[in-house]
C-alpha cells in the first residue's frame, strides 16, 4: 500500500519546526506503525538525510515509550493501542498522515516526534509511591484485599505512563495520570496510611509542572491505551476534597 | 539528570490554590447557580396561571419571610449569594482556562476529538454567551431598559410585551439553549470534580444531567413559545 | 585471572544465614560517604538503588530510556516464582531450588539458586507491601498459577503485566529516593566504559543522548544491572533499546564473562511476518496452561487448522512429555518446535509457525473464563495478526528472549574486577543453562533488594579507597577513548546502515549460535563475524553529529559492541562440546533426540577473560559441585 506522511520535523527546542511531506510506496499492511518509520528513516539515511527522531523501546506497547500524534489523535486511531502495536492494515491504502509530537508546555520537546516527560516522573518523586522499607514487610498474606479492590487497584496500576492522556486533553492536562497512580494506591490497604499526604504532594506537583486543568471531556480515557477510567478522576477529586477538609478540620 | 522535585513535600492539600480547587469552587457555585436557575423556572412557570398569580408571586418574593424580615431583604440575601457565586464561577473559570491555554503554547495541526460533546467543548464561550445574556435579560425585566412597555410591578404584562416581538423570543429561545448545554456538561461535571462517582451514582450521573439541564431549557422556552402562540397574552 | 566463588561453608540451608551474620558492615555514618554507582534501572537496578538509597548511601543511578520506569523488565508478562505454599500442593524453598537446578540443567551453582529459592518469600512481601496488586482470590488472599517446567503452582501474577507492576514497585520505591535527594537519576544517558583503578571499579563514561555530552561519574562501587543481549540476534523479544555494551565494557576492562552461549529461545512468540521486522513478540507461557500446541501429521498440509481433524494433528509436546504435555521447559518446547518445522510440518507463511489451540479449552472452561484468563494475551495476538484465536488457534514460533549467560559473578555478586558487581539478567548466575518461566523477576529483585545491598558493604567495609575525582589520569583517558571512538563512528562515511549490519549479525547467529548448533557452522560464523566487523567499521554510515540527539548513532554504538561480542558467544558453543538446555550442539545428542550433557568434561562454568578483539580469549573454568542435588538426564516424560 501506499501511504502520505507529513512529519512534524524540528532540530530542536529552539530551533523551528515544521511538517515535511514523504512519499512511501510498497508499506506492508502487516507492518508496525513503527516499524513504517523504521522503514522511511532507513531509506532517509540512504538518501544522507537526517532519520526521523522518534522515542520507542519495547514495541509491544507496554514500556509507554513511543508516542505520536496521528491524524489527531495520540497513538493513532486504533482503541486501546500504542502506536507501536498499530498496524498499516488500520489505514486504507493512499491515506495521508500527519504525525506530531505530543504537545504541552510541560513535554518539552527534544528532536522532531520526541519530547521530554519527565514532568511525569517526577509527579511520581513527590510522593507516587507507598513509602516501606526494603526488608521490614509482613507476610504478604497477612492484610486480605478484597479482590474488588485488587482488581480496581490494578485496572489503575495498568498505566504505562506514556503521555497520550496529556497529548489528548484539549487543556494539557495530567488528571488521568495522577488520578490513576492515587487510584492504584489508595485503594489498597497499604496505601492507607500515606493516603492524603500522597494526593497532596502529586497535585502540587502536577500544578507546579505546568499542567492544564480537567474540564471533564474525557479525551484522555479515549486516548489511553490501558483505557483508564475517568472515574479515577473523581476518585481523585474526591481523594484530594478530603484530604484537604481533613487536614484544614 | 533529573531535577529535583519543585514543590517539596508540601503535605498540606491547598484547596483553593490548586486547580483542582477552582474546579471545586466551579462545581458548588455552579450547583448553587442551578439550584437558583430551577427556583426561577418553577416561579416563572406560574406565568401560566395567568396575571394575578403571576404577579402575587413575583410580589411574594419581595415580601418572603414577613414579616420577620423586611420587605426585600430576603431577596437581596439571595442576590448576593448569587452575585458572589457568579462572581467566583466566572473567576475560577477564567483561571482555569488561562492554566489550560498556557499548558499548550504550540497547537496541533489537528487533534480530534473522540470522547468529549458539544456541550463541553462549548462550556467557556457558553458561559461568555449566558453572561451577556443574563444582562440583557436584567436590563429588560429588572431594570426595565429594553423592555418595549416596562411596567414595574406588572410583571406579566413585561413579560408578554418582550416576548411578542419575535427576535426577542428566538434570542431568549437560542439562550435557553446555550444554558441547557452549560448545565449538561456543568452538572456531569459537578457531579465528577466533586467526587461524586461511587456505584450507583456513576450509572446515572449523564442521564441526570441530561435530564435536567433538558427540562430547563424546555421548561423556560416553553414561556416565549406560548407567548408567540397566543397562548399566553 | 582467579575464580573464587566465596561460597560459604556448611549446609547448604544455612550458608546465606551464615554468610549474612559474618560479612562485615559499613556503620552508618560511613555509608553517608559512599557513592554507589548502578547503571540500570530495570528490576534489578531499581530495587538496588532504592535499597542502597534507603540504607544510607548516595546513589547515581543511570538509564538509557528517557524514564526509569521503561526498563524491560517492564515487559515481562507472566509472572515471579515464590516457594510460598499457598497452594499446599507441597511446594518448598527446596523444591523451588531444584526445579530452578533441574530447569538449568545442572549448570548453576547450587549455593546462589538455594539462596535465591529462599529469598523468593521476601520478595513477595515486599512487593504486596509496596502496592503491588497481583491476583487475588475471593477471599482476598494471594492467587497463584503454574508455569512451565514445574509440578506446583507457586506463580504470583497481575494480569498479563506482572513484570510492570513489579517495575513500578521498584520505580517508585527508586522514585521516593529520588525525592529525598538519596539517588541522583540520570535518565537518557548511556554508560559506554568502565573505570578502572588499581584494579577496582571508580567510575563510569556516561553519554547524555540528548546532548551528546560525554562525562565522566565516580564512585566507591559500580553496579551493573543493564539487562541481557539477546539483541544481538537483531530479532528478539527485547526492546530495541537492549544491548551488550555495558558489560561487554566492563568485560574488556577485566570482568570474566560467563557461558556467553546460553540464550534462551522462547518457544511462544508471534511468527515473522516479514523483512520489514523489527522485533518479535511475545506471547506469555501462561498460554501454555490451556493451549495445546500441535502440527499436521501430514506435511505440507494446507488445510485451515479447523479443518484438519483430530487424528491427523500431531500433540507432539504431549506425545514426547506425557507427565508435562505442553509444560515442557523452554528450551525442549523451542527446539521440538523447530524439529517439526524442519520437518516440513511447520504452519503458516513460510512454515514458520506452530498451533497453539485453545479450542478445547474453551470446549471445557468456557470462552468467558478463557477471555478472562487471557484477554489481554489474545488481544494483543489479534492486533498484531489481525486473526481471532478464539475462532482459529494462534500460530506462534520460537524467539530469542533472555539470556542465561553475563558476567561472572560470585557469591556476593562481585564481578571478577574488584568493586564492580553484576545483577539481574547481566550475571550468569542462577538460570545454568536453561530458564524457567517466571524466574527471571525473582532473580533481579532477589540480586536487587535483598543481595546486593547486604554484600555490597562488605566490599566497602575492607577496602581502603583513595579520594579520585574524575580529574583522574585514569578517567580522563577512558573518557578520551570513549570519545574518540564515538567520533570515528559519525566521521564514518561508508555505504552501509547500521541497521542493515545488524540484521546480517543476527541472521548468522540464529542460523549458526541459536536453537541447534553445530561445529562447522559456529566456525564458519565465527569467521565470518570478524569479516562483518572489519566491513562495519570501514563500511558503515551514521551520519547526523555526536553534539545531539542521534539515534543512529546510538544504534551504531551498540552494534560495534555486539560484532565483538558475537564472537565470544560462538566461541563459547563451540568450546562446550555437550548439549545442556539452551545449548543444543547436534553432535551430542540421546537417541529421543534430548541434549545429553557431559557432566564429566563440562561440569564447570566457562568464564573467559579479554584477550582483545580478534584475539581467542582466555578460558577460566569454574567446577560446579552438586553436594546436595545429583545431576541427572533431565527427563519430562
């Protein structure tokens, strides 16, 4: 098949960008997304023209490092698919592509479709973890969690931390990711005791990142490829309201 | 390497400087501005009751809590109330759409939208819309300004002489329309920032939404259609 | 060069209890003037620099991935071992022990797998009290599953992504450090030698991938937990990111390297589709619970599976292994499942390809429970074949996916270069020859949390170390050399892509170092290896500059390791002259076609010593002695 890409192309942090058109003929439809790309920066390298700069790791779409925008929508069309596991059969034959990086103030970009999100990581630094000590754990089976709520637990814990769900809010918002790593340990046992002091810290963090705020859309769930629930977002809310009538009560 | 983390360990949660605290303060004073805008509804539903009854409740109001309080004064409690509720919605509104908008400097060329409905995507330029439209309707049933034979007190007669002329019902018509969509996703979304998903509540919370903020726009419409139908004179 | 395995004395039970209350500690304030340097962030490295932060010492912890948390251990989908009971189905450290030995195929050192069988326990602990949320039953306690090789279900699992949630357990536990100031991360960059100074490890030349800045980091102690090398097949179940150049630095500054030859060819992955590949895909063993895997009897059959009736499939796992059936070990399902294709029985394009069915087990179970048990698993098949296995059974085919051999280590973890210990996937230590499923995420946390933050102080607590800053004689000319090599890649102006000598290295080592091996061709490879390196470096092309962002010249960084590295490992199977798991030369095999070890005359493991590049390299054998266990032909039937 063929297929038409504008690539967001850009040097740098400063220096300016833009989208430049490649032609690729004979893609196969069992091809990866990724590995098209592969295939054009093989042949740019063998026209000595710079390759595209994009971030990938594990291609199978659970190290959450890949990540563009195609056609408007991060990870391309495909639900619950990162945009390594998205195959060419997705697209009909002659279709146009344009491919971004995902956009925020606080993803700087870094070299055409790769951007910096360490924002994300170090949401998690500021208390996204349940604070124990490496040898002082009880008996994994001495607290019974129900497994309602290990199962819950682990639908947040899915999270690959890849980005999409800022790179699909029209308001650049981080609120599905916070909302799914406070979900995951808030609703287990463990994570009790650090709960409000957890929501706090990874909402001012989140706020001192740069992030927009949730205006409820819910493009962010459309985008995750885990397919993280928005109810986490109120779980948050509801975490974060609290947290905060507890400490101020 | 990375940075090391800005805000270090602030473990008190700031409800009010954080984002998440804007939404909140958006949610309660968008309730208390429902709750007002339902109250409003089911007063001016009485228009169908004809002049009298129209007019005694419109006086009724003035009169509310007598006679241990003076005439009024009820009335300007809830006007406040009301005036500092708006005031804090469109503050927190405009905050949190700076935030949004500064959080992306560079746009897409296109970013589709999958999830989200016309309501919320029209919930800021909405909320401008309701704005002007919460003025003219002062200037025409408070105030009297526009109001093509202002009668104060007479308060059906108002009504029916704004709503006869046509443009002024299609205007009120389309505003009814632009407050239902601001109420849809606002209660959705009132209902979400404040928390509110436990089973059952997460089932019903669209249609809830959906179904109040439809019986809003159809209930106040109904008003300028009747007068245009004759109905009401 | 000596190899001294500094096993403790006594019953095997008792050494690491012993060992523990006898190797000398660091006193609190000391470790506060330490600075440990691990490189790495996936189980191994994570859980170790977290561990290390939290006992006190300052930590520079260094990732190529542009996070912590994208690691590879990330991928591993299964599950983690535990000798926990819960099943009371007679499970035991002890059983776990000598599964993991028979697994290995009598080639690990039984005093490390007893101790990693008995700190598997803590390691679930750990993990549960961290958050991680594996299974549960109803009751709200621990559920478990078998894999493949072992009689008992002793598998903790969550969902399809059991190595993920251990990863953000030790991501987080990392990050918490990182919040404290204990550990200083250095995502995106890439270590590219080792320093050495008198003899001990100092330090570490660092590449920032963004800037291109090459540095260099000093500390008291270099941990390496930078994973396994099965890229150098080109196409495996890593990520693309996975390489060889971080040991293999350190190999050539004087760390032994381990039974280089023992990689592990998974026998569940996705098959090929074609040249355009970049990586093959995995699809967990768990599948092999409920899957039954199976050929036409008939060659060249084309029929679609559904039509091909019962008596004419061939069960060939359950024919040959009746007590096991589809749960035969990793290394006897690949090769049985390369025999059949050999045969010409192979299914799909290019006859690449065996069923794995779960017709029956749907019959049985119900497509709920099925989808329950596997959603994800069948999904993700779905989305990469776009076929459904649950209307037609999947095609799956053998992939490179871990590999037993690394450094070589001792007891305490230490690398034959003092100061410098191997953890994870980048030791050979406790898999032998052969690993079995759900092993792997034991062993990196077991190295990571509970091993090497004990041992490592005992290297500290008795060597005297100077005060060296990177102004070093020592630093300064290894990271001169770093950075002239890494200029002679970009000024390299041949024809060919880095990409393109990739793929001819992993070709010639499938073909020649992969499922079977035979001695004319890992001659013939290893010739032709040598050939390939002197065509990369006047031939290759990677363009663009070393000052920034390149990832081309990444690539090509790790490629040049790997053509040298390619070399040792054919060297290695053609020394060992037995078969023994992974390691199937065809001249020694049973009549049933099993690898027939020769206990007698490689009994030992093979740590070779640099000798330069081109240059044979120096065997230094380690004698296995199996006190407890008594090797045996390992039998599935």
């Amino acid at each position: 098949m063929k297929v038409t890409l504008h690539v967001w192309r850009q040097a740098g942090p400063a220096a300016p960008g833009r989208f430049v058109r490649y032609d690729m003929t004979d893609v196969s439809p069992d091809m990866s997304f990724l590995e098209m790309l592969d295939v054009l920066n093989q042949q740019l390298i063998a026209r000595r023209e710079e390759p595209i700069a994009f971030d990938h790791d594990c291609r199978e779409g659970i190290c959450g490092a890949c990540g563009m925008v195609i056609n408007g929508r991060p990870h391309g069309p495909q639900r619950a698919t990162t945009a390594c596991q998205l195959h060419m059969r997705t697209f009909p034959d002659g279709a146009e592509l344009w491919i971004e990086p995902w956009r925020a103030r606080a993803f700087p970009l870094i070299k055409d479709l790769v951007v910096d999100r360490g924002a994300l990581d170090r949401i998690v630094q500021a208390g996204g973890f349940i604070t124990v000590r490496t040898g002082s754990a009880p008996e994994a089976n001495a607290i019974p969690v129900p497994k309602r709520d290990a199962d819950l637990a682990m639908d947040a814990a899915a999270c690959i931390g890849c980005g999409a769900c800022v790179a699909a809010c029209p308001n650049a918002s981080a609120m599905l990711f916070v909302a799914a790593k406070v979900s995951h340990l808030g609703l287990l046992p463990q994570g009790q005791p650090e709960r409000s002091t957890r929501v706090a810290n990874l909402v001012a963090q989140m706020d001192a990142e740069g992030f927009g705020a949730c205006t409820n859309h819910g493009e962010c769930m459309a985008a995750c490829p885990k397919e993280i629930s928005i109810d986490f977002i109120a779980r948050l809310n509801r975490d974060y309201i609290k947290a905060a009538i507890s400490h101020e009560g | 390497m990375t940075p090391p983390v800005a805000a270090h360990a602030p473990a008190t949660p700031r409800l009010v400087r954080s984002l998440i605290g804007k939404k909140v303060i958006m949610a309660i004073t968008g309730v208390i501005l429902l709750l007002f805008v339902i109250a409003h509804l089911l007063g001016n539903l009485k228009v169908f009751q004809g002049a009298e009854h129209f007019n005694a409740y419109a006086e009724g109001l003035r009169t509310l809590g007598a006679p241990f309080f003076p005439r009024g004064s009820l009335l300007w409690v809830a006007r406040v109330v009301l005036l500092v509720a708006v005031g804090a919605h469109i503050w927190a509104a405009i905050v949190v759409t700076r935030a949004s908008w500064g959080a992306r400097p560079v746009g897409y060329h296109a970013l589709e939208a999958v999830e989200t409905t016309y309501a919320a995507r029209t919930m800021r330029w909405g909320g401008v819309i309701i704005v002007l439209y919460v003025i003219y309707h002062l200037l025409d049933f408070t105030f009297g300004r526009v109001n093509p034979s202002f009668v104060p007190g007479d308060v059906y007669h108002n009504v029916i002489a704004s709503f006869r002329a046509w443009p002024v019902s299609a205007g009120y018509g389309v505003a009814m329309v632009v407050v239902g969509l601001h109420v849809y996703h606002g209660l959705w979304s009132a209902f979400q920032t404040l928390g509110l998903n436990r089973p059952p509540t997460v089932r019903w919370r669209r249609g809830v939404a959906g179904m109040v903020a439809g019986l809003i726009t159809a209930g106040y419409i109904a008003i300028p259609v009747a007068v245009l139908a004759g109905v009401l004179r | 060069m000596e190899l001294r395995s500094k096993v403790p004395s006594g019953p095997l039970a008792e050494q690491w209890e012993r060992h523990r209350a006898e190797i000398k500690l660091v006193n609190p304030a000391n470790k506060l003037k330490h600075r440990i340097i691990v490189v790495g962030s996936g189980l191994a490295g994570a859980s170790a620099a977290a561990s290390l932060a939290e006992l006190g010492y300052n930590v520079s912890c260094f990732c190529f991935q542009d996070s912590a948390r994208r690691a590879h251990s990330i991928a591993a989908q299964g599950g983690i071992n535990a000798a926990k009971n819960y099943q009371n189905d007679g499970d035991s450290v002890f059983r776990l022990f000598y599964d993991t030995v028979k697994g290995g195929d009598f080639r690990a050192r039984e005093a490390n797998v007893y101790r990693l069988a008995q700190i598997s326990v803590n390691i679930i602990d750990q993990c549960v009290a961290q958050g991680v949320p594996f299974a549960r039953e109803y009751g709200g306690l621990l559920a478990n599953r078998s894999f493949g090789g072992v009689q008992v279900s002793r598998t903790f699992y969550a969902r399809g992504q059991t190595g993920q949630q251990l990863l953000l357990g030790a991501y987080q536990a990392l990050s918490r450090q990182i919040g404290l100031s204990k550990v200083t991360m250095y995502p995106r960059s890439e270590m590219l030698d080792l320093v050495v100074v008198d003899g001990r490890a100092r330090g570490i030349i660092v590449r920032d991938l963004v800037s291109g800045r090459v540095s260099a980091h000093g500390g008291d102690a270099v941990v390496l937990a930078t994973g396994g090398y099965s890229n150098v097949y080109y196409l495996s179940t890593n990520a693309k990111g996975c390489n060889v150049t971080a040991i293999w630095r350190a190999h050539k500054r004087g760390a032994a390297f381990a039974n280089p030859c023992f990689t592990q060819i998974h026998p569940t992955c996705i098959p090929v589709t074609g040249h355009h590949q970049a990586k093959l895909t995995l699809m967990s063993e768990s599948l092999r619970n409920d899957g039954r895997i199976w050929v036409p009897r008939r060659k060249g059959d084309t029929r679609s599976p559904n039509e091909i009736p019962d008596d004419e499939r061939d069960y060939y796992l359950e024919r040959l292994y009746p007590s096991y059936g589809n749960l035969a070990p990793r290394d006897i399902a690949s090769r049985r499942a390369k025999e059949v294709c050999d045969e010409g029985r192979g299914v799909g394009p290019g006859g690449h390809g065996v069923y794995l069915d779960f017709r029956d087990a749907i019959a049985r179970l119900g497509r709920e429970v099925i989808a329950e048990r596997y959603g994800n698993l069948f999904e993700m098949y779905q989305r990469i074949t776009a076929e459904n296995p649950f209307a037609a059974p999947m095609r799956i085919y053998p992939a490179p996916h871990y590999t037993m051999g690394g450094l070589w280590v001792d007891y305490n973890l230490m690398t034959t270069i003092d100061g410098l210990y191997a953890i994870g996937e980048a030791n050979y230590s406790d898999h032998g020859a052969n690993r079995l499923g759900a092993s792997a995420l034991m062993q990196g946390l077991a190295d990571g949390y509970f091993i090497l933050p004990y041992t490592i102080g005992d290297y500290l607590a008795q060597v005297k170390l100077d005060q060296l800053d990177t102004a070093h004689p020592a630093f300064r000319r290894t990271q001169a050399e770093v950075s002239d090599r890494v200029n002679k890649l970009v000024a390299a102006g041949g024809r060919k892509s880095v990409d393109a000598f990739h793929r001819e290295l992993g070709r010639l080592l499938w073909d020649n170092c992969g499922m079977s091996r035979a001695a004319a061709g890992l001659q013939e490879a290893r010739d032709r290896i040598c050939v390939l390196r002197e065509e990369f470096w006047r031939d290759v092309y990677v363009g663009g500059t070393g000052e920034d962002f390149n990832q081309t010249l990444e690539h090509a960084g790790r490629v040049a390791d790997f053509l040298e590295f390619a070399e040792l490992m054919c060297h290695d199977a053609l020394h060992r002259e037995e078969s023994c798991g992974c390691h199937f030369r065809e001249e020694y095999q049973t009549p049933e076609g099993e690898a027939k070890r020769d206990d007698a005359r490689f009994g030992y493991v093979a740590a070779w010593e640099f000798a330069g590049v081109g240059v044979a390299p120096v065997l230094h054998r380690e004698p296995l002695e199996f006190a407890t266990v008594h090797p045996a032909q390992r039998s599935y039937t």
